[in-house]
C-alpha cells in the first residue's frame, strides 16, 4: 500500500490518496497507470505528483490510442536519474516506451511533441531509448508575460 499525495492543481491544495501496487494512480483512467509503474524502482513509502500529470497521461494514452510502457516514473533525488532527473523528483515526469522498437519510439515521441499535453518533451538526441515527457510548471516570469500581454 502507497500512500499518494497528489497537488490539486484546480483547488490549490494537496489530496492524500491510499492505493495498493496493482490499483491505478488517483485520476487515471481505467488502470492505463498503476501505482507500479508509476514508482518505477523508487522504493518510497511515499509518492507525489499532480492532477494535472495525471490529466496530461489521460489525455496522451488516449491520443496515442494503446499501452505505454513505463519505465520510470517517480524518483526521490538519492535514487538516481538522468538529466532532467528534477522534474521526476517533483512526480511530473515519465520515461516510456523502453521496450518500444525504435520505430515505435519515435511515432510515441512525435504523438507526445505534437499532442501539446506536455511542458517538455526530451528530444531523440538525449534519450535515444527511451521518451522522457513531463508536466513541468511554468514559470512565475513566464506566466505573468502571458496575463500582462492579454
Ligand atoms: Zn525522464
């Protein structure tokens, strides 16, 4: 049993979220996401991530139209990770699709670049093996441009 806290991004305040390995992540649809594949090989008692993370898997498993494989989800900063390791420790980051053929990995990587679910998608040239796409937030200075120049 996990104990999932998951950032409420419509409410502005945290849930707390109690599911077994096997049992599907808080918001996700069908069981397209378990709490398994969400922690990857991070052994934290406890995870955390964002409605809106959630959303956006939703949104691109049903664009993408089939399972994704997920790697590596959530990660705690002393269990490793790769460049953009800091958004995994926030729990707004997957990598997928490491049992893809290579094929299949780019058609993923181009469906999550043009889906615009995503803040970031990690180009080829940096994870060749696998699709890192992330729900980063933006910017304060990035989001108080977009309201002064509407
Ligand atoms: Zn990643």
């Amino acid at each position: 049993m996990a104990k999932i806290l998951v950032y409420n991004n419509d409410l502005n305040r945290m849930e707390t979220y109690y599911r077994g390995e096997s049992e599907a992540m808080p918001y996700i649809t069908g069981r397209t996401l378990t709490v398994r594949e969400f922690r990857g090989s991070s052994k934290s008692p406890t995870l955390w991530t964002s409605k809106r993370t959630m959303q956006a898997w939703n949104s691109q498993r049903y664009i993408w139209g089939g399972p994704i494989p997920v790697g590596y989800a959530f990660k705690r900063p002393w269990e490793g990770g790769h460049s953009y390791q800091s958004q995994h420790y926030a729990g707004v980051a997957f990598d997928v699709a490491q049992t893809f053929s290579n094929s299949q990995r780019t058609a993923l990587r181009n469906s999550a670049q043009n889906s615009g679910v995503w803040s970031y998608v990690e180009p080829v040239s940096l994870t060749p093996t696998w699709v890192h796409f992330d729900k980063r937030a933006l910017s304060s200075a990035c989001s108080s441009r977009w309201l002064s120049s509407s």
